[in-house]
C-alpha cells in the first residue's frame, strides 16, 4: 500500500499505533500508523478529512490534499506546554496567556529579581467540556510560522485570557501546576514604560528561540528544514549526531527556513523552587535564562538596579541606548540581528557608551527579524578567511567585543589565571600576575571554572589599544580571554568573553570583585 502520510509528535520522533480514519464523504478507510509512523492506504489523489486518535495525545480533525507527497501528520502530547504572546512587552502592556493542558492547571507569576519574589496567583483554569483546555498544532514544519496556541476555538472573546505585565520590570516567569502536580514554566520579559535605572541589561531572547527545538527544529537540529519522514532513532538518523555537529550549518544561509517565536520553550524553564544561589541543574538552562537570573539577582542583591530588555528592544529601537550609561549582555548572547551590531556599535565608538559583556559566544551569528520569527545566517566559517559568522554577513564580532568565539576550550571550564595585575578591575582583589581565580561556578555542565561552556579571544579585529588582563586556564589553549578597550569617544568594553562567567559572579570572590570594578567605573 502507498503511504499517504507519516504522523509525529511535537518533538518529531515518529508515532505509532494511531488510529487513522480518511474520508471524502462517500468512503471512508481506516487504518493504523506503523513503527516508522508511516500511514498506508489506497486512496485516489484528492482532499481528504483525516481523523487521528491515540492514547495519550490530543485527537484532531483535519483536511488535506493526498496524493503528491506524503503528508506530515502532528499530534500534541499530553505534557503541559505553555507560552505568553508577545514574550516580551513594556510596563502594563498585555500579554495572553497559551497554554495547552489535558487536566485543569493553576497559573501563577512570579518575579525572578535579587530572590524569587512572592508569587501572584492568576487562577485556576479548566473548562466545562472534557479536555478543551488541549490545544491543537498545525500539520507539518509548524516551527517556521508557530504553533498558533488559541487561535483554533475558542471564539468568544470571554474565553480569552490575558495578564497586564507588572508596573516592575525584569524577568518574569509563569508556572503552570497541573492538578496532579505536574508543572511547567516559561518566561516574560518585561521592559520599563520609561528608564528607571542607570544600567540597562539585554536577555539574549535570539539566543533562546535559536536554541527552542518544540516542532522538531531548532538552529541546532533539522536546522535546514524537517526531513521527509520523523526520526525513530535520532541519534542514527539525524545529521548531527550521524556527521557532525558543524553538519547542521554547512549550507548556505538562504537555505534555512525561520524558526518562529510563537512555540513553547520547554528547555528554557525555571524549577518553582528554584532559588538563585542554586546550582543550575540541566543541560540548557546552564546558558539560558536560569543562568541569567543569577547574574540579575547578583545584581540587585549588590545595589546595580538596571532595566530589563528583550534582544528585539534593541533591534527595533524600543532601547534607547542613549537613555543608559552601562549595557550588560548576559550570558549566551550569540545571536544578533546587523541592526542591533550597529546601534551598539556606534554608542560605544561614536557616544562614549560602555558595554560589560558578561558572558561568551556573543555577537557571533546575524540574524533577521522576519515577522514572528527569526531568519538565522548560520553557514559555518570554520574553514573560511572570516574570523566567524557575523564577521562574513556583517562586520567582525572581535571590532565590537575585543574577543570572538572560537572552537577551541568548548564544553570545558576552568579558572583565569591574571596577566596584568595592575590593571583597575583587579584593584582591591589582592590578585597578583600568576594567581589563578573564577575557579567557583553555579555551572553544573560545565562546572570547572569561570572561563567556560564556550570561550572567546581576541582576533583580527579587535582595536588596537585592547588590553588582554586574564586567560582561562582551559586544555588545548581554549581559555577565554579577559579584556578591556577603550574608543576615541570615551566608549569602553569590558569581555569575560565565557559563558560561565555569569553563573561564576554570584559564588566566587575574584569574579565578584572584578565585575564590581567594571560597574563602578562604568557608571562613574
């Protein structure tokens, strides 16, 4: 029998045993999908509803055109996924509340400021129909345009639920509770109606939608578009685990269909118990927003009150940056559009800003803001004459940073050791050249050091003057490099230029010290 179609779940791993039913309104076939999730039948080329069902997954409806290529067929598991739409907003702006629930759950917000703050309860929420609180994705590459949660149903406008974003800014986080007990999380950016403090802080938002892999597809998975057919064994079947994993960006950019902001994260939430001196437990939330709450509540717990902002505030000009004297980027900064390089650029060069880029792998891949989504530029450079990606589609990352990302000392970390002892940021620290310090980290990944997880150094571009004051101690000469410029117009960055230097500050003495320096004299 010819297969029609091939049915998967939202992570793309292929389902079997769902029951299919096809009709045209005369005839109707049924049949079951197999171990590949493949569905075979014999029908003429024509539109078709299809029924599919399978225990522990929401049932849908949908029409269809069958016959030219097998149609990718997704059902949603029961699990708990939610989001908030627009994910980042001002001061009393709206957000809607999606979430997809087989059982009735309990929403809460909370802020994740110097501690996790009280928590404000929304509701309970269920419906007087059995599971109508589950939500239904598209067919096919849903990651490209979104899942559209609430958008199917629920036509009155009384079933719409929305939340007003606190008059407080900084980074929020729904928690949904099921009634038995299972949870979920996702994050709020909320930005100041106007400027409140002196320093305003970037979460890396590009960073974590690069990195969301709900639908099957992420910048680091099926990166070029979903295959044909769903994965049954991933790590024999995909490109990255089967070639390697520079394998996912050997194409050229324009190959890579978007990835939309319109999807559940599950891989970036924070526990409900979470406390900001806790070590980050998980493989992604050690670069994600958990680890920049820690470097947040480090800083309001130490008196550097800030403003909070999304990447696509600095991209559409929402942040001002000239209504700040300090820009901290935290953590994984890895991915900016040309137009956000170019506001911070002639800030820092042109208007005496100054940068404390407090993380590592920044500024190293353009991307482009396309509707709901985000259009990445991820060919790879690793052989090339450019120092990485944004340096080959726009302008090097190290003119910028001082430091660019390399390969080398990736997924290590260990502690600096001091290269130039009378440099201002070690003042008061008692460091002298040789000491080794950042050796304490909130990182469990990566757990050896402060200069870590992905590492940066200087490169071709960075400006003359740059002054080179610590090195990772990291195998294979993979060390960040610590360093500090300054620009003709008074303009200055700081680079820890490593990922774990964020999860470091909160818990090791050196690193403290040495961002405090920064900061006081940044906002002197």
């Amino acid at each position: 029998m010819k297969v029609i179609g091939y049915v998967s779940d939202e992570r793309d791993l292929a389902l079997a045993g769902v029951a299919v039913e096809v009709g045209d309104g005369t005839s109707t076939w049924v049949t079951t999908s197999t171990a590949s999730g493949a569905v075979r039948l014999d029908v003429p080329p024509g539109s078709y509803r299809v029924t599919l069902a399978r225990d522990g997954y929401g049932a849908k409806h949908v029409t269809v055109e069958l016959g030219a290529r097998p149609h990718r067929f997704r059902l949603l598991s029961d699990r708990i996924y939610g989001y908030v739409w627009p994910k980042w907003t001002r001061a009393g702006g709206t957000g809607e509340f999606r979430i997809h629930s087989p059982e009735p759950y309990r929403l809460s917000l909370r802020r994740c400021g110097a501690e996790a703050e009280p928590e404000r309860i929304i509701g309970w929420f269920d419906e007087h129909a059995p599971r109508s609180t589950v939500q239904v994705t598209p067919d096919g590459d849903y990651t490209r345009d979104g899942v559209h949660f609430n958008e199917r149903g629920y036509v009155d406008p009384n079933h719409k639920q929305h939340v007003t974003a606190p008059e407080r800014g900084g980074l929020y986080y729904f928690h949904v509770e099921g009634e038995s007990g299972v949870r979920f999380s996702f994050p709020w950016v909320v930005a100041p109606r106007t400027p409140r403090a002196r320093i305003a802080v970037l979460a890396s938002t590009n960073t974590w939608n690069a990195y969301n892999n709900f639908g099957g597809r992420s910048n680091y998975v099926n990166a070029a578009g979903l295959p044909a057919e769903p994965a049954l064994v991933p790590r024999l079947e995909l490109p990255r685990y089967q070639e390697s994993s520079f394998s996912e960006h050997q194409f050229a950019d324009d190959v890579y269909p978007p990835l939309s902001f319109d999807r559940p994260e599950p891989l970036n939430q924070i526990g409900a118990d979470e406390q900001p001196l806790d070590p980050i437990r998980g493989r992604q939330p050690c670069h994600l927003a958990s680890a920049e709450w820690r470097l947040l509540s480090w800083l309001e717990r130490n008196g550097y009150g800030h403003d909070l902002y999304a990447d696509a505030h600095l991209h559409d000009g929402t942040l001002d940056l000239d209504d700040y004297r300090v820009l901290v980027l935290n953590t994984h900064p890895e991915y900016w559009s040309a137009e956000m390089y170019d506001r911070v650029w002639s800030w820092v060069h042109e208007r005496g800003g100054k940068l404390a880029y407090l993380g590592g792998n920044g500024v190293d891949c353009e991307v482009e803001f396309v509707g709901d989504a985000l259009r990445f530029r991820t060919e790879a450079v690793e052989d090339g004459p450019d120092e990485g990606r944004m340096a080959r589609s726009h302008r090097p990352t190290s003119a910028l940073l001082g430091v660019v990302f390399t390969s080398a000392g990736a997924m290590t970390a260990a502690p600096y050791r001091v290269v130039d002892e009378k440099h201002w940021a070690f003042a008061g620290t008692g460091l002298v050249a040789g000491d080794v310090f950042g050796t304490a980290t909130l990182h469990e990944r990566c757990s050896g050091g402060a200069s870590g997880h992905e590492t940066d150094k200087t490169g071709a571009h960075t400006p003359d003057g740059a002054v080179v004051l610590a090195r990772g101690t990291n195998v294979d000469d993979g060390g960040a490099e610590l360093v500090h410029l300054t620009t003709a117009s008074g303009g200055e960055v700081f680079a820890a230029g490593s990922i774990t230097w964020s999860t470091s500050v909160p818990v090791d003495a050196a690193a403290a010290a040495i961002t405090r320096n920064v900061l006081d004299r940044f906002l002197a």
